[in-house]
C-alpha cells in the first residue's frame, strides 16, 4: 500500500507520517527532503520560495516512484505539499487500487481558534529553521484552497475543526 499525506503547511502530515510509520512500520519520504536535494544538488534553479513550481518539479518524479513501489509490492508513506489534487489521472486504475491518499486540512474556524498552537507545535517532529512566512492569513487561505480542490477532485480529506484528533485507524488495505 502506498499512502500520500497531502495539505497545507502547518496541518500535521509530518506527525500523521510518524503515527502510521510507528502503526504500520511503512517507511517513508518526505517531499520537502526530496525538494531539498533536488535545490541543493543544482539539479533544479527552483528555490524554496518557488512552491507553486515545486509540483510541477516533483510530482512527475514521485508519481513514477509510487509505480515502482508498486510494482514491487512495497509500502510506502510519502507526505508533502507537492501533490497535485487531480493525482488520480495520471494512474490507471491498476496502480491505483494501491494508493491510499489523504489530504489533511483545517477548517477556517480550527485556524482562527488555535493560530497560536498551530505555531507552538509546528516543529512537534521536526525542527523548523524558519517559520516566520506562516501567517494566519497564509494558512486561512492555503487551507481553504485545499477544502475547495479536495471537493473539485473528490479527494479523501480529514477535516480538523474542532480539535486537532486523527484517527489513524483508517483502512489502509
């Protein structure tokens, strides 16, 4: 099984990354590492500031990875902002019979309620260098963004509204 945790900045995919590798023993990739090598190597003139090029830069890369692991039956956990919301097109229904993606968003109320925890634990998992660009603004938006492509691509989301909970106990198989 091949699991894509997809969202916004700030939503948690990294912790959710962690939950299932410590659950389901998957290993697992982070897209920020893989941009990160990409930019640092001079593969790529992208920076990070270039999010809205980094997909386009990434996605054709991951998407034949998922393949591969696929047809070798492996598991594997990807999380990151860099996937496309009309992912399902580019896999015939084979592949994706074998994917398992989820988008983690939160809603407008969540973000206005718990801005201030949203910042205190942004590095629960990993260390950030640098979260000054996280705004509430940012995150209102991005998030809403998300909510909106998630319903456009009938994309499998986790709403957090009320408080920041996800069931890892979904069905993966």
């Amino acid at each position: 099984m091949i699991i894509l945790i997809g969202g916004s900045t700030h939503t948690g995919k990294t912790l959710l990354a962690q939950k299932l590798i410590e659950k389901y023993h998957y290993p697992c990739m982070s897209l920020d590492h893989l941009k990160m090598g990409l930019i640092r190597s001079g593969l790529t003139d992208l920076t990070p500031d270039d999010d809205d090029k980094l997909t386009g830069l990434l996605w054709p890369i991951v998407k034949e990875m998922v393949k591969t692991a696929i047809e070798n039956s492996q598991n594997m956990i990807i999380e990151g902002c860099y996937f496309p919301y009309d992912w399902k097109t580019y896999f015939e229904l084979e592949y994706l019979k074998h994917i398992k993606f989820i988008c983690l968003v939160m809603s407008l109320k969540y973000i206005n309620e718990h801005f201030d925890n949203i910042k205190k634990y942004a590095g629960i998992i990993e260390e950030r260098k640098e979260d000054s660009y996280c705004k509430k603004e940012l995150l209102l938006r991005d998030n809403q963004i998300s909510l909106d492509m998630c319903k456009k691509y009938d994309c499998e989301y986790i709403l957090i509204d009320d408080e920041y909970r996800i069931d890892i106990n979904f069905d993966i198989i």
